[in-house]
C-alpha cells in the first residue's frame, strides 16, 4: 500500500515537508510505502498542466492522500489551491473512498482556516477523512522550529497511525467481501432547475 503526501510550499524542504515527513516515519512503520511530491513550485510556473497529470497517474496507483500546505495570508497557498482545483476536477474519481488527510504549517495565525479549505476537496470526493487527536497543524518559520513543536510533531504521528490503520482496515474489509457502495448519479443542479 502506498500514501501520496503533497507538499504545497515553495519551499521543496521546509516545514510543510517536515511535517510530512514525520506522518510517512509512521507510515513505514506501519509497513506503508510512502511519497512527496512538491507541487508548490510547478503549480504556478506554467508547469501545472503536466505537473496535475503527472501527480494524477500516481495518485491512480496510490491508497491514501495527505494534503499539506503552509499558512498564507491566513489561508492556504495560492500554489496549493491553483493545483487542487485542477486535480480534483480532473482526477477526482481516483480519489472515490481513499482515505485523505489535511494538514497546515504557520508561524503563528490561520492554520484552521487552511484546513477548512484543504478538508473540502477531500470530502467533496468521498474520501474518508483521517483525523488527529487535534486539528493537524504544526507551527515553524523553519524546519528546526517544527522540530521543537513537540505537541505537532505528535498530532502528525497520531494522524500517521491512524492513516495507517484505516488503510488496513480497509484492505481486510476488501479481502472479507466488504463491497464499495456503488457510485450515485451525481444530482447537479444550479438552483434555478
Ligand atoms: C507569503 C507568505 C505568507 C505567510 N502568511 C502567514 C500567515 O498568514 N500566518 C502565519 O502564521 N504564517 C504565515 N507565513 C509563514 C509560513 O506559513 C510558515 O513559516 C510555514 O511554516 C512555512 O512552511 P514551509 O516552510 O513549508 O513553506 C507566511 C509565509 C509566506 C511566504
């Protein structure tokens, strides 16, 4: 089984990433393959076309999702959101009953309002939400910072565990003879007919 994460800082090794990077240590343990990909940079450099497709075939391949973006302006990144609205309209079948997962790097301020914004392409799919013991945030200006968050660096190995587990859930429900709820004809309406 594997885990995408996306990382969607314009930093490819800051605080996002660290965090990431402590949910895929438990991942491993758990026996989960795990990747991050770096969207922060491709998402608004011309590049976000074959960087979606590209990030769209893995996720084809993959279990789970963990979204993680930094804190901008009290909100999540430009990057972040420019590349998952292309992703999840696009891909967003891929994404039916795979377990996601939201999590936010600031400073300091608007970490719960990133996460409202990420948590609503995971649900808009389906996808089964991962939670914490908290909201899934850490708190750095750098990744040393984020080291010394000893309260965020366990809310990610909390969230890692449960991916982990939910993950395995579902593989046992699959093998028990556990169907997926077949897909519902989307009912699409503009509110005028
Ligand atoms: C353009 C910009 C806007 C930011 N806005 C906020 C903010 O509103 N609140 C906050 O706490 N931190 C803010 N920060 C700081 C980052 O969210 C924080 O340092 C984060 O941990 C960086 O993650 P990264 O190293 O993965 O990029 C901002 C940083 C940048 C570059």
């Amino acid at each position: 089984m594997k885990v995408l994460m996306l990382n969607g800082s314009r930093n490819a090794k800051g605080c996002t990433f660290t965090a990431l990077s402590e949910i895929a240590k438990e991942l491993t343990a758990a026996g989960i393959d795990s990747e991050i990909v770096h969207i922060g940079k491709d998402a608004v450099n011309g590049n976000i076309d074959a960087a979606v497709k590209e990030v769209a075939a893995k996720l084809k391949e993959s279990d789970g999702l963990v979204i993680g973006s930094p804190v901008y302006y009290a909100s999540a990144s430009g990057e972040v959101v420019a590349f998952l609205d292309r992703l999840f309209w696009t891909a967003g079948d891929d994404l039916r009953h795979k377990p996601g997962a939201a999590i936010a790097s600031a400073r300091r301020a608007g970490t719960t309002a990133t996460l409202d914004v990420l948590n609503k392409y995971i649900q808009y799919c389906e996808m089964p939400l991962v939670t914490s013991n908290y909201w899934p945030m850490v708190h750095g200006f750098s990744p040393k910072d984020v080291m010394e968050d000893k309260e965020g660096l366990q809310i990610m190995h909390t969230l890692g565990r449960n991916m982990a587990w939910l993950l395995q859930c579902i593989e046992a429900g699959k093998k028990a003879g556990v169907q997926e709820p077949a897909a519902e004809q989307k009912v699409f309406t503009n509110f005028i007919r």
